[in-house]
C-alpha cells in the first residue's frame, strides 16, 4: 500500500489498527523545493513512514514532529530550509524552503469523510485554517477559491486556508483502435490518465496488439454509458467510420467529459456537424467536439498525432 496518492487511506487504516497515525503534507513551498503543495506522508507511532514531503531532504526531521504531534494529540504548522548541500545529499538538483502541517489524527470521522469520499470518485477539497487547524470538507459550489484550485489541480493557501485538492483520477477514453490509439494509451498513462479503449472490432483491438490494455468490445455509446464519462474524463474517437465515432461522440457531447474530439479532416467535421443537427444536437453542444482533433504542431505520425491529441486534452484540462 505504499502509494504516494494514498495517504489519507493509509492514515485511516493505521489509526484504526492502533497503530497511531499521523499526516505530514505540504502546504507551501518556495524556490526549488522538490515536492509540491498537496504531497503527504504518513508516519505511525513506531516512527515507520510512508510517502514523501521532500524526497528525503527532511522526512526524519517530519518523523520527530510527528511522534511529539502523537504525544500532544495537536496538529502544527513547522518551516524547513533545504541548503543546496542537503539537497544534494538526498540526490536532488537544488534546495527550498518547505512548510509542512503535521497533523496527529485524534478521531476518524473527518478522514472516513475524505477516504469515503476519494473511494466514490468526488471532487472535494480538505480545508484547514492554518492557524486554527479547524478543518472542512468543501465540494464544488460552495467556494469560488476552491472551485479554483479544483479545476487546476493545485493545493495551496488561500486567505489563511490551507486547500488540500482531492480529485478523482484522470480517465481517457479512446474509441478505435488504431495506430494512434497505440502511441496514445501509453502516452495517457504517463500524463496520469486511466486509459479505456472501445472497439467493437475484436480484430482490431486484439490484447496482442494493446498488451495489457482495459479494452471493451461493446459498442461505444453502449460501452460509454456503462463507464459514465465525468468531469475528469476525456473522450477521444479514432476510427474514421461514423457508424463507430458518431454514437460516441453523441453520448460523450451530452455528458460531463471535460474534453471530447474526434479524428478526421475539416471537409470530414463539417459532414459530421451537419448529421448531428440533423440529429438534433444544439450548435453550443456540436461546438464542444475538438476536430480536426489535437493541437497543430504538424504531427504526421502515429505517435506524432497522439502527442498533440494529448497535447491538447492537457491545455483545456489546465487552462478552462
């Protein structure tokens, strides 16, 4: 279970074994400090210690705060400097400044809350007033600051506030599989998506040619209603035959996926503009799909063309 994405799940099972629990996480950071706002580690009442606040720079000094934090049962804010000299030391370019809230968990409720929460697939922010340590759990529409750092997926301080984002993973959903969706599947997984290919064309999508691929064999509006696309889904159609892409994309255009786009030239777009009036889909729903699909940085390969599809899920990801 060493995770660095799982520290609150980690914290929760290790109080209620009685092993005591302790959460050290980023709050701010300055210069070149190694690991960003939101990074956690998780120390027991043994002293043993999962996760990273800094990639080894200061974990044995957060160790000592957590174990006199599980003696007081109160949470503290602590400051560390990180010389270029440590830095180097623990194999990194460069040294910072780091500060770290260092938080004893005294009862499991709150964290049951985020846990139940990150397990459902919800968008919610942890946030702790830094000089209360009173802490909230908030979810989108109830504060304009942490709708923000939701959307770009940053934690950080915000008017005294500490903002831990909690979203639900990435996901990718390729219809087609292709050339393109070969370069794209491995692409996606390093960006930090959940790729899924759709295609019913098991010929096409043989585990011999996507090794170790989620491929669905269903049809795509079918397979796109049993994954549920949300906000944190983007949708991608490859195969160049309507009969495939249009039910995806349909399906996709009237779902939360954040990004839908689909492979094809200009004169292809507009003969697929003018099936989905026919079909009755609004101008402002038609406008959402991305085609010519990917940014234009003249891709002309198959992994060219899956760079720039990326390439542009990734700008309207972090830039809407």
């Amino acid at each position: 279970m060493d995770n660095l994405d799982n520290m609150p799940e980690l914290a929760l099972e290790w109080f209620r074994a009685g092993r005591g629990a302790v959460l050290a996480t980023v709050v701010e950071t300055w210069s070149m400090a190694p690991r960003a706002a939101g990074s956690q580690m998780v120390v027991d009442g043994a002293g043993m210690a999962l996760g990273s606040v800094s990639g080894g720079c200061i974990e044995a000094a957060v160790v000592l705060e957590a174990g006199e934090a599980l003696q007081t049962g109160r949470a503290k804010l602590v400051s560390y400097a990180v010389s270029d000299s440590e830095a180097m030391a623990a194999g990194l370019a460069c040294g910072g400044a780091i500060k770290v809230l260092v938080e004893p968990v005294v009862w499991d409720g709150q964290l049951a809350d985020l846990v139940e929460a990150r397990a459902a697939g919800l968008a919610v922010a942890l946030v702790t007033g830094l000089e209360s340590f009173e802490q909230r759990l908030v979810v989108p529409g109830q504060d304009a600051a942490v709708d923000l750092r939701l959307r770009s997926d940053r934690s950080g301080v915000e008017d005294g506030r500490f903002i831990a984002v909690h979203n639900p993973p990435l996901r990718l959903i390729v219809v087609g599989a292709v050339h393109i969706a070969q370069a794209m599947m491995s692409m996606a997984r390093i960006c930090g998506y959940a790729p899924v290919l759709i295609d019913p064309r098991t010929a096409f999508g043989a585990a011999t040619r996507f090794p170790g691929e989620a491929i669905v064999e269903e049809w795509p509006d079918v397979a796109l209603a049993a994954l549920a696309p949300d906000a944190r889904t983007a949708v991608v159609t490859l195969t160049h035959d309507a009969a495939l892409d249009d039910p995806a994309i349909g399906y996709a255009l009237r779902s939360p996926a954040f990004y839908v786009g689909s492979l094809g030239s200009k004169g292809t777009h507009a003969k697929r503009v003018a099936r989905f009036l026919a079909q009755g889909f609004s101008e402002a729903e038609i406008a959402r799909i991305r085609a010519p699909v990917g940014l234009d940085i003249g891709a002309k390969t198959p992994a060219e063309i899956a760079l720039s599809v990326m390439a542009e899920i990734t700008d309207v990801l972090r830039k809407s």
